[in-house]
C-alpha cells in the first residue's frame, strides 16, 4: 500500500514538474522576445550605424529578413559610395528575394548594378534582377509585364558576361519564358478562332496573330499549334465567306494544307486537315462547273 501511495506522489509530482516546465518554458519564451523586441526597437533608434550595420547581417544570417530589410534600408544611402553601402544595398536585394518579395528584390538587384555597375556583386545582381523577375511571372492569361522584363535582363546579362558561370542557366531561362509567351499568343488565337465573325472577322486576327507568333518563336513546341489553327480560321472564314471570295480563299486552304502536311506529315490533326482540304477541293470543282 506504501509502495502504491509513493508510486502515486512520484507520479504526481513529475506530472507537476512537467506542468510547470511547461509553463517556465512560455515564459522564458515571452522573456526573451520581450528581450529582442527591446533590443531591436533601442537598436533601431541609435545613431551607431557599424553596429546596425552588424546587427542587419546577423539578422539577415537568422533568418530575419524583415528585421534585415529594415536596417539595410536605413544603411545603403548612409555609407553610399563606401564598401558598407555597396554591400548593404546587395544584402537589402538578397533580404527581398529571401522573403519572396520578387518585385522588390528586382528592384534593388538593379539598383545595385545602376549605382555600383563595378561592384564586386555585379555580375550576381544582374542575374538575380533577371531570376527575380522570372519568379515574379503570371499566368500566361494575366498581363506579361514581368516575363517582358525578365527576358529583358536575360539578354542584357548574357551581353554583359556571356562567358558567365551562369550563361547557360540564363540561356535556359531566356527559352522557358520565350515558350510562356508563346503559350499566351497561342490562347489569344484560340480565342479569336472561337469569336469567330462575332464583333468583326476575328479568324483573320487568328491568322495573323499566329503568323506572328511563329516568326517570333520559330522553335517553339507550339509551332504546329499555330500552323494549325492557321489552316482552320483559313478554312472557316472560307466557308463563311460571300461568293465572290470562297473560291480565292478555298484555294488558299488548299495551299495550307500541302505546306502544313509538308511540315507535320505525321500530324495527330491530319484527318481533320484532309476533310477540310477535300470539302476546299469539291468547293472549286464546284464553283469550276458552275462558271463552265
């Protein structure tokens, strides 16, 4: 009965001993960011720059980026020109993108190589302006403001360091965001070819904005996409056509089938490009027997 008795007081005390564990260790918590928020905020309000100047890279290497942000923002124009300012800029774009904040870190990555176009972190800000960029870009439906900007610093970085260590990977990037804009093109033919005559003849914007499209990206793994819906808005506006034109535009579909069986002999799309090359064909010889 004793022994049971201990038994239970042990247990019962180790329960409590784990209780006020617990409740030691949120207060500890609470103590110590009670601790940092006041060092911070006194930090915050002093004058001695070198030691904020420390201070935002150990905030930077914990992890605090906003903290980080915060000092390095309050340092750049401060020691500009100097070693500390150059780098407290490169360090504020660096705590941008860590953050996931990719417009401001593109922001700060240019203007790192526009006021230091020398700096030792010249070359890496160029390429990150351009990857900030290039994580900033919507989907292919929404405005391409940033993927136009993107390519933009590609192409500009590749100019500036074309044997750079990271050529290839900002040739890579240059190729992946050439193809979202091709995806994009290729929606807004999609989306003409389906408006059809309603508000004008949108299977003419179809045929030219694929057109376009294929000059712009000639090796894109949409090229027979477009080529493809240039044969079909071809073939609608044909059949929708007053009399005086159908025969010119039937031939004309004709004329699209041979080129896009020439490019694409072993099309999925190849039964539907024959009907419409055969209906475009009895079309003539129709039309052919009625002149006759």
């Amino acid at each position: 009965m004793n022994c049971f008795l201990n038994s239970k007081r042990l247990s019962n005390f180790a329960h409590y001993l784990r209780t006020m564990k617990g409740k030691y260790f949120y207060i500890l918590v609470f103590l110590l960011v009670f601790t940092s928020c006041g060092e911070y905020n006194k930090l915050l309000k002093s004058n001695d720059y070198n030691l904020k100047y420390d201070y935002a890279h150990k905030y930077y290497q914990s992890g605090k980026y906003t903290r980080a942000i915060t000092l390095f923002e309050e340092l750049a124009p401060v020691f500009k020109g100097k070693e500390k300012g150059e780098e407290s800029l490169y360090m504020l774009a660096k705590s941008y993108e860590k953050r996931k904040d990719f417009v401001m870190a593109s922001h700060y990555y240019t203007n790192y190589y526009t006021a230091y176009p020398k700096g030792k972190y010249s070359e890496d800000a160029r390429y990150n302006a351009a990857y900030a960029y290039y994580k900033d870009v919507p989907d292919p439906r929404l405005d391409q403001s940033s993927t136009y900007q993107a390519l933009e610093e590609l192409q500009t970085f590749l100019e500036y360091y074309p044997r750079s260590e990271k050529a290839d990977q900002a040739r890579e990037l240059l190729f992946e965001l050439q193809e979202h804009l091709a995806e994009k093109a290729l929606n807004n033919v999609k989306l003409y070819y389906n408006m059809g005559n309603y508000l004008g003849n949108n299977y003419l914007s179809a045929i030219v904005t694929a057109k376009n499209a294929l000059q712009e990206y000639p090796y894109s793994k949409y090229k027979e996409n477009f080529s493809y819906y240039i044969l079909k808005a071809k073939f609608a506006m044909a059949e929708q056509s007053v009399e005086d034109k159908k025969e010119d535009r039937f031939r004309d579909v004709i004329d699209e089938y041979y080129a896009y069986i020439n490019d694409y002999p072993e099309s999925v799309n190849l039964n539907e490009a024959k009907s419409m090359f055969e209906k475009s064909s009895k079309k003539i010889t129709k039309d052919t027997k009625k002149e006759q």
